[in-house]
C-alpha cells in the first residue's frame, strides 16, 4: 500500500482553485521531486500532505500505520530562525515533540534518538553550537537532523538548498541520497532546480498552471512537458 | 545594608510591592523571550495602553480596577492576535492603531470624568504605593499558574517560537500555544502595570530578553538568564526607588538599560576572543 496516495485532489483558496484535480502516489523508498513554476502551487501540495489544508476536492489517502504527524518536514527557513539563540542539540532533539503528546520533557529514548541522527548527519561536534552562528548546509543539516527525529519513514523538503552555496548544494543533495538508498528513507522534495531534480530523484512531480506531469524521470525525459523544460539543457547533458 | 533591607521590609507597602513585583518579573520576562523572539516585542506595548483605557474607564464607572482591565486587555490580546495572522493590517500597524487608540480614549475618559489626578498618573507611570491586598493575592495566584504552564510546556514553546510550520506539522496545536502565551501575557501586564505603570510595563518583557541574548546561545540559557537578570533589575530598581523616591518603574528600566549596556559590552569582548 503506498505511504499516500492522491486521487483528483484540488485545493483552492476562495474559490481560486491552485491545484486541479491532481492524482499521484508516494511509495516506500520512492524519490520523488515536485518541480513547477511560482504560483503553481507546489507550497499549497505541501501543506495539504502535512494535513495542514484541507482539498477542496478529491482525496488524500494515508496509508495504514502512518500518520501525517510522522512526516519529517523540512520547512523553508524564516527570517526569525536566522538570529535564534538555541543549541544545536535543542533543535534537533525538538523534532521528537510529536511523540510526547502532552507529556513534558524529553525521554532517554527521544534523547538517545537525537544524538544518533546528530551522529549519523556528522554534526554531533556541534551539538552545543550556536544554530545562528552556523553556515547555511550546516543549518539545513540540523534541520534536517530534526525531521529525522520526527519520521523513519518520510522527509519532506520544501526547497532545501535555497540560499546553499554550491559545494554545500551538492553536499545535501548526496546526503538525502545516502538517506534514500542507504536508510530506506522516502523523500518528497519540493525543488526548483530542474537540472538536479531528474538528476537525483526517481519520479517527477511537474505542476503548471494549466496541467501536470506525473511519473519515473525516465518518462518525463520523453513527455512533452519534460522536452520542453529540458530543452537545451538536455543536450548539454549529452555532450 | 542590614538595617536598610530590615526597614524596607517593615512596610508593608513594601512587602507587597516585593512579592509581586519579583513574581511578575520573573512571568514577564520568561514570556518575554517568546514574544521578542516571535517578533511581537511591541505587543506588550500595545495592550498596557489598552490596559491603561481599561482602567481609566473602571475610574469613570467607580469600578474596582482589575476586574475591568483584566478581561478587556484579554479580549484586546486575541484581537491583536487574531488580526495579525489573518487580516490585511501588519501586525505592528494594529498594535499602534489599538494601543494608541486605546490611550486616546483612556485620556478622554479621564479628562471627561476625574481630571488628572494623582491616580491617573501611577497608571501611567507606576507607583509601589498602588499594590492592595487583594492585588498581592491575585498576582500570585496568576504568577503562580504562569510559571506552571511553562514550566509544563517548556519544549512545546520552544518549538512554536522556533518554527511554528514545523511545530504544526508535527501536530502541535499552535493556535492553543498562540491563544496561552497572549492570555498570559495580558494578565502579566495587567499585574504589572500598576507597579511600573501603563508607559513602561513592556520593558519587563523586552528588556530581560533581549539582555540575556548578548551573551547566551542557547534558548535554556537565554531562558534562565532572562529570569535572573529581570528579578535583579527590579530588586535593584525598586531601592533606589524606595531611597530616593524615584518613581519605581523608571527606577526599574534605568537598571535594566545599565544591565543591557554591560551585557552588551561583555558580549562583543568575547566575540573578540573567540
């Protein structure tokens, strides 16, 4: 049974519908990219996964075992984190907040938890850092580290490598890789970088304004949608 | 030293003056380091003037004071909150328009009715004269409550002040944390307001907070500093008030504009070290 499946979901805001009637499945395991322009409502997708909006139409389907509060969501940054005084640690270990209910505190597990996927995105060194005084990957790192806390299953990114130099860039990319390949984590990555989304990802998500693609970047190669976007660029690749 | 803290302390003017005024501190500035890092600094502003309206129309209806400010400031709170998440006014333009406008008709309550007189000015500026009994009960009583719902919900504030996306995705109820800290926060004016008066009330929330984050790093520390820097402030403030008749919220700021100052300074000789 997939992670979530869509079936003709629609959201609109005042009756201005963003996104028609859209169907496309999340697998276990599957690399999923969704890309499209500004305004195609590709941030509207985003809170309706989370289960933050509700569709005005159609349905989102999660499957068995899985709840909505399990994905680990990577949300943008805002202005306010940039100058926030908290520890590494603190951040990180916040993603596991959706275990707790309305109990206080942390447990040893949520804690041991915290130091493994610290551990595992090598930034246990910084663990008593500064988040504000830290470089942009190695922000997006704990970041990361946090969603970890919250999901085994699911990351959702929300165009991750905004404001990333190039080095840092590539280093994220291969990281959600190894989380991809070598940890069975499912990513849903949220992108407007074309060029590394059929680069990285297993299937395209590709919103417009007046249609969609839907299927393994192999496919969007060849779709009318995928010729158009890649165009020349595609040639570059071959030479 | 001794004889100077045992005479202080046969007032019981005094007395009262200290048991709220450690207590709302230590509520005001705990708040404080969500709202200034939720940049809703000016928020505390804005409801003190409509706390001040609040009082000066209980002064028009021969009304006892809280009763009428305390639910007033409330309703003004989730109306500023309300009116920044969804409305097309930004959030610091609401404030001034509800704060300035509430002082409007707090001052034209009073000129119509009473005229400025001497209870109207410690509204406005704060006097250790102003606490009664039944003030000293209910501020405990709300400090009290304050300072278990943080304490219970350290981590979840923690999370909506620090990314409230990820907090809601996490399906923490925000809007619920959202609706307690500006409750709280009302109430703690409310309180506070009569000691360190309508125009100067906000400084226990921003001063504190902003201070403890010269230096510190970590949200616990900033947290705890905060605590620590406000209850010296106002224990320091409100000597030199008592000693030299100073009034007691001026008296109050004045250490902590010292404090920022020094912290400040420390701040950027370690930044140099480092």
């Amino acid at each position: 049974m997939s992670l979530i499946a869509c079936d003709k979901v629609s959201f609109s805001y005042e009756k201005q519908i963003v996104v028609n009637e859209l169907s496309f499945s999340i697998e276990k395991g599957d690399y999923l990219c969704i890309i499209g322009e500004n305004g195609t409502g590709k941030t509207t997708l985003v809170k309706g996964l989370l289960g933050l909006k509700k569709p005005s139409g159609g349905k989102i389907t999660v499957g068995d075992s899985f709840q909505p509060t399990e994905i680990g969501y990577v949300p943008q940054q805002t202005v306010a984190q940039k100058d926030f005084p908290a520890s590494v640690y603190e951040v990180v270990i916040s993603g596991c907040l959706n275990q707790r209910g309305m109990r206080p505190g942390y447990s040893k597990e949520n804690k041991e938890r915290a130091n493994s996927n610290m551990e595992l995105l090598g930034i246990s060194d910084l663990r008593k850092k500064c988040y504000r005084n830290l470089s942009g990957g190695q922000q997006q790192r704990v970041l990361l580290a946090r969603s970890l806390c919250a999901t085994t299953s699911l990351l959702l990114l929300d165009e991750p490598t905004t404001g990333l130099d190039p080095v840092a860039t590539t280093e994220f990319y291969s990281m959600i890789d190894r989380l991809n390949k070598k940890h069975g984590i499912t990513i849903v990555m949220v992108s407007h970088a074309i060029k590394e989304a059929i680069e990285h990802a297993g299937s395209i998500l590709h919103l417009s304004h007046s249609s969609y693609f839907y299927g393994t970047v192999e496919a969007y190669r060849h779709s009318t949608f995928g010729k158009r976007f890649l165009g020349g660029m595609e040639d570059d690749h071959i030479n | 030293m001794i004889t100077l803290i045992r005479e202080m302390f046969s007032y019981p003017f005094m007395v009262r003056a200290m048991i709220v005024g450690t207590l709302v501190s230590v509520c005001a500035s705990l708040l404080g380091v969500s709202l200034v890092l939720k940049r809703y600094s000016m928020i505390g502003d804005g409801l003190s003037h409509v706390g001040f309206g609040a009082l000066a129309l209980a002064v028009a209806l021969n009304m006892a004071p809280l009763k009428v400010a305390i639910p007033v400031v409330i309703v003004a709170a989730f109306i500023l909150l309300r009116v920044t998440e969804n409305s097309k006014i930004q959030g610091d333009a609401a404030i001034a328009l509800i704060s300035t406008g509430a002082l409007a008709v707090g001052v034209m309550l009073v000129s119509l009715t009473t005229g400025m007189n001497m209870d109207v000015y410690n509204y406005m500026f704060g006097s250790i004269l102003a606490m009664s009994r039944e003030d000293v009960v209910l501020s405990i009583m709300v400090s009290i409550i304050v300072l278990i719902l943080y304490v219970i919900f350290y981590e979840k504030i923690f999370a909506v002040t620090f990314d409230e996306t990820f907090a809601k995705a996490t399906g923490i109820n925000t809007n619920l944390y959202h609706m307690l800290l500006s409750i709280l926060t009302a109430l703690i004016i409310v309180l506070g307001m009569r000691m360190m008066g309508a125009l100067l009330i906000s400084s226990l929330i921003v001063f504190p907070a902003v201070t403890a984050m010269r230096i510190c790093h970590t949200f616990k520390s900033v947290t705890i500093t905060a605590v620590l820097v406000s209850i010296v402030s106002f224990i320091v403030g409100i000597t030199t008030s008592y000693l030299y008749a100073t009034p007691t919220g001026a008296s109050i700021v004045i250490v902590d504009i010292i404090l920022f100052i020094l912290f400040q300074l420390y701040g950027l000789i370690i930044k140099k070290n480092v």
